[in-house]
C-alpha cells in the first residue's frame, strides 16, 4: 500500500520500537564493535545495524560504537550494557583463568621496584650509580637528572643477607618542574627511597617526595647522603623528618633510615639489605606465566629505530613477538633491551626493558597490555584516537557567553606562542605544562603543539602562521628545518637544562610588554603673553613659578585643568640669547614645535622620562596561592 512501512522484523516476528524489558546484564568493552555487540546481546548482526538505523545511526559489521550508544540500544533488546576498559576487561580474564584452572601457573614473590626521590642535588643519581658502579650522572646536562631511568641491581656481596636478589631502581628527577614525574614514578613502585643531604637537611621538594610516598601508600626508606663531608649533621636531618611524621626506627619509630655516603661508597651494602627487608614483609608477587602487564617509564622518538618506549614489567611475561596495547597506540615488540642496552628475548615480572615496534609514542605513566589478537588492539587503539580527536576538537570548537566575557576582558592581554619539541615524552609534558603556569594576567604562555623528536620543517611552518618560538629541548632542527626557519625568520631556542629555559622565557615575557614610561617633574611656567613674529611664529612669553623649565625636555601645555598638547621645545631665550635652562623667578621665551595655538594664562610644565623595566605581574599559580591564604585568613577572623 502506498505510503506503508512495515515494522523491521526480528527472529522471523515483526517487533516494535518500543525497548524490551531488562531480563538481563552484559559487560562489554569501550569501542566494541557492531558484530560482538550483537553476539553478546544473541541477535543477528542485521537487526542489530536495523535497530542504528532506525536511530539515524549508519555503521557497518566491523565498526566500533560508542559506549553511551552501545548502552541505549542494549537497551532496546532487554540488556542493561556495563562498558569496561580494555585493561579491566583483560584483568577479569586473568583471575577468571586463574580461580578455574590453575594448572602451570605459578605465582612468585618479585623483585621490589624502588624510587629514589629527593631534592635537587641531594645526590639522588650518585647514589644510584654507586650502587650500579657506574656513571650516569656524568652525561646529564648540568649535572641534573631530567629523565626517568630504570634500572636492575644485582646484590653482589657474598656476605650479606640478600646476596643473589635483585632491585629494580627508578631514579626520578629532582626538579620541581618535574613534580608529574616523580608522582608518575611513586605509582608504580614497592618502596620509596628519600635521599637527604645531610649538609643540607630537609628542603621543598624532600617534603613533596613524602607526600608522594604516602599518597601511594608504600614503605619509606630515608638514605641519608653526604655523612663523609666534615659539615654533615645526620642526626638534624632525621630530628627534621621525625617533626614531620617520619620517626627513625632508632628512636622508636618504624622508618628506616640508613646514613651512606655515595662517593665513598659507605653503606651501600646495609641501604640493599634494608630494601631486601622491608620487601620481604610486603612480598610483593607476580604470575610469570601470564600475558605481560606493565607501565610505561618514558617514550621517545629514535632517529634510527622509530618510536622507542622503556616499559617497567609489572606482572607476566613479555616477549619478542608479542602484540599489545599502549594507551591510544599498538603493535608488536620486533626487539627489547635491558636497561644495559643488551639485546633479550623475554623479559619477567619487574624487570624494566626497552622495546622497539609501536606504532606511535605512547604518553608515559600509561598501562602496557599484551594481547592475543592484534587487530583488535588495533581497533581499540583507533578507537580510543578518535575519542581523543574528538574530545579535543569539542574542547577547541565550543563557545559560550563566559567564555566570550573572559575574552572580552583578555583582549589586551599579550600572548606568547610556543612549539615545544623534546626528545622524550615525559620531558615535552612537563615542560609544556610548567611554562604555561608561568603565564600571568599580562602575559599568556601558550603552547601551541609539543611534541617528540627533532624540529621539522612542519613545526617551522606552524611557527610562522602562528607567530610562535620553538623551542627545543635535547633535540636540534633538522638541516631543511633550518633553512626554512632561516629563510622565514622563525626563532628556534635549543636548551638542555630547564632552569636555563624558564630564565628565557621569563626574559621573553617581559619583552612582550609595553615599555614602561616613569615621569619626573622639573618646573611650571606660566604664560604672560603671546608673541607672533613674523619668519619665527609664535613665542610665548612666560615666568617660571616653579623648579626649572630645561631646552631638552618634555612639556604639557595645562589650560585650566586639561592638558591640550604634549611634545618638545623648539627654543628656549632668555631675552635674545638661546639658553639651555631657566629658573624658577625667571622670564623666558618659549617656542613650542607644532603648537600654535598658546594663551595668555596657559601653564607649561616640564618633565623628563624614564624607561623601567616592565612588570609581568603574578603567574595564576601564585594569584591562586594568594586567593586561598585570604580566604583562610577571612574563616579565621570570623572563627575568632
């Protein structure tokens, strides 16, 4: 019949719009696709595309869904849809193996992971090559750690108590710029090893380490650095620590504190044997035998090998060949590495290794899965980059009436670009992260891209759209990117100590800024007449009331109270001779160039000025900072 649309069947029975009461629950990952949703939900693929089609939704068997969508049309077929993530998806796999066959898998107390945090200069790295015997804190830049490195230690004095057993150690860089990274390094740790000069004693950043620490909820080791030097003070640094909770096991308390001295070589041995012993009430356990579980350290991008990322193992066993996921990214491990740079095939529970064949650079900090099926950990890596894109483009794209008022307001607010490349991830993130808290309510620090690897002609390109600065941290530009940059006249700033870098930037802000002009009096004078001569133009005759009125300076012409010109004397006379000043109680002849429009009345005013250096202002961080001390201040008051 003409302008009649039989319902959609299903089953071989018509069935109506109209959703089906829930009978039962299916638990689905994020981005399934079409065909595994509808054998989860025991329909026909064809239906289920039916159902999206009568939603306006048009996909084939092989797509992937949205999760608010997936739980709508589960919905409409009786099923109330839980989406998971892939890794809780392949977490529950694991344990539903293990409670329902536990043939072979053999579970194992693993190497402790071990954090050295610390402040800056404390002798975290030193420490650690010492323990390595060997020297990485020779090739740093400045003498500072700025990356996160992982490394295995084999316990090798025949005479001690854990002789034969290895510790994983993750040394964190000290730097308050890298707070992220030594946050991201206390997640995934056993132990966290503070290192505290003891010429020194406790400083910032030993305090944020604690925190850290606790937040993770792991044990506390404090090695105490530095005793060989003739002002060290042992004993003030662990009086420091016990004000602030962590109370030396000597004096009572439960916090291992062991006094070493890394360019000595002092008690290297007892520091090991302490790790061993408070791993051991922990035991920290792992299953060899299944799929590899791990987090990743850093990522980077090699000239000669690709993408490269160092991975800590957490549980399972990793090996060559394997596919896994990495956040937003996949593939296959083509190669892996220990932290020596040896070539191995198989890496075990904690054992840090870098691996060779992602397909894009994972961000680190992110979970490391190995899975079976490698198109699907293609498809979910696909699907979680177009979630990202999306996110990003929404974030970009949307405007509302606030957010037009801030712009409104922000309109004479300066803004500095910047494209920040670096050679790892970890480094990119931080640094983009704290030059933008430099910004201030004058001038907005803004990155435009960051990224890893060296400086190409494509960042040159965005630089000179955007009017912005590269800036380049441990990598330089490649030849072509340079000669575009040369040829565009687009500023490249290569740097490899952080402190050296916010110094510039800082330097740059204050650039940006409108010079700033500080006026000085000098005199009044105020005109008695007005002369009009003929080849000359007008003179005003005046008498200083006031300071003195000089041929070099800047006047103001005041009528009444309004200024009606600014500019320069022309000439100054004293009767008919040119002088260069007159003072106060003198009479004078005052030419002023262009301003032919002096009365009788009118008051000139000298002054000079002075160029000062412009001020950036508060960074948001310390306006914040401020807010939140006045409002405390505010609830004190009014509590009193």
């Amino acid at each position: 019949m003409k302008g009649f649309n039989p319902p959609p069947r299903y089953g071989g029975q018509q069935f109506s719009r109209e959703p089906l009461p829930i009978t039962k629950s299916i638990t689905v990952t994020e981005g399934i696709s079409v065909k595994d949703l509808a054998e989860k939900l025991d329909i026909r693929g064809k239906d289920l595309i039916a159902t999206l089609l009568m939603k306006g939704v048009f996909v084939t068997v092989n797509q992937s869904l949205e999760g608010e969508l997936v739980k709508d049309v589960a919905r409409q077929f009786g099923a109330d849809a839980t989406i998971i993530s892939v890794e809780e998806q392949l977490e529950n796999e694991a344990i539903e193996g293990f409670l329902e066959d536990t043939t072979g898998m053999v579970e194992i107390i693993r190497s402790p992971v071990v954090t050295v945090m610390g402040h800056v200069d404390h002798g975290k790295t030193s420490l650690l090559d010492a323990i390595r015997m060997t020297d990485v804190a020779a090739g740093e830049a400045g003498g500072i750690t700025q990356h996160i490195g992982a490394y295995k230690v084999h316990v090798t004095k025949p005479d001690s108590p854990a002789f034969g057993r290895e510790i994983v150690f993750l040394d964190t860089p000290g730097h308050e710029a890298f707070t992220r990274m030594r946050a991201r390094g206390a997640k995934i740790t056993d132990i966290v090893v503070i290192v505290v000069a003891a010429d020194d004693g406790v400083m910032p950043q030993t305090l944020e380490a604690i925190d850290h620490a606790k937040a993770a909820n792991v044990p506390i080791i404090v090695a105490v650095n530095k005793i060989d030097k003739p002002e060290a003070q042992p004993d003030r640094v662990k009086q420091q620590l016990a004000d602030r909770g962590l109370q030396p096991e000597a004096w009572g308390g439960d916090t291992v504190f062991v006094d070493v001295s890394a360019k000595k070589r002092i008690n290297l041995d007892l520091l090991e044997e302490m790790i061993c012993l408070v791993a051991d009430i922990a035991a920290p356990k792992a299953t060899p035998d299944r799929p590899a579980v791990g987090t990743v350290i850093e990522a980077k991008l090699d000239r000669g090998r690709g993408a490269v990322a160092s991975v800590l193992v957490q549980n399972g066993t990793l090996r060559t060949g394997d596919s896994y996921i990495v956040g937003n990214t996949f593939g296959k491990i083509r190669a892996m590495f220990d932290d020596r740079g040896r070539p191995i095939t198989e890496a075990g529970p904690s054992t840090p290794v870098e691996i060779l064949g992602l397909e894009g650079i994972p961000d680190a900090g992110d979970t490391f899965l190995v899975m079976a099926d490698r198109d699907k950990a293609k498809g979910i890596a696909q699907y979680r980059k177009m979630k990202e894109r999306e996110a990003q483009l929404a974030k970009s794209s949307r405007v509302s009436l606030e957010g037009l008022a801030e712009q409104i307001k922000q309109a004479g607010m300066k803004d500095l670009n910047l494209i920040i490349k670096g050679d790892v991830q970890g480094s990119v993130e931080v640094i983009a992260e704290d030059l933008q808290h430099m910004s201030t309510e004058k001038v907005r620090v803004r990155v435009l891209h960051s990224g890893v690897g060296a400086i190409t002609e494509s960042d040159v390109l965005l630089a000179s759209a955007s009017n912005a600065v590269i800036i380049g941290f441990n990598v330089r530009p490649e030849r072509k990117a340079q000669e575009l940059a040369d040829q565009d006249k687009v500023e490249i700033r290569l740097h490899s100590i952080i402190y050296e870098l916010r110094d510039e930037i800082r330097k740059a802000m204050l650039g940006l800024l409108e010079p700033v002009y500080k006026e000085h009096y000098q005199g009044k004078a105020e005109v008695l007449n007005v002369f009009r001569i003929s080849k000359v133009g007008q003179i005003a005759g005046c008498s200083v009331r006031d300071g003195l009125i000089r041929r070099d300076a800047q006047v103001r012409v005041l009528r009444g109270e309004t200024e009606v010109w600014k500019g320069k004397i022309a000439s100054l006379k004293r009767f008919k001779d040119d002088v260069s000043e007159v003072r106060m109680g003198m009479e004078c002849g005052i030419d002023l160039a262009g301003f032919k429009d002096i009365q009788a009345g009118d008051m000139i005013e000298s002054f000079t000025t002075e160029k000062v250096a412009a001020e950036l202002g508060q960074t948001t961080a310390e306006a914040r900072a401020e807010a939140k001390k006045a409002e405390k201040e505010a609830e004190a008051s009014v509590n009193a």
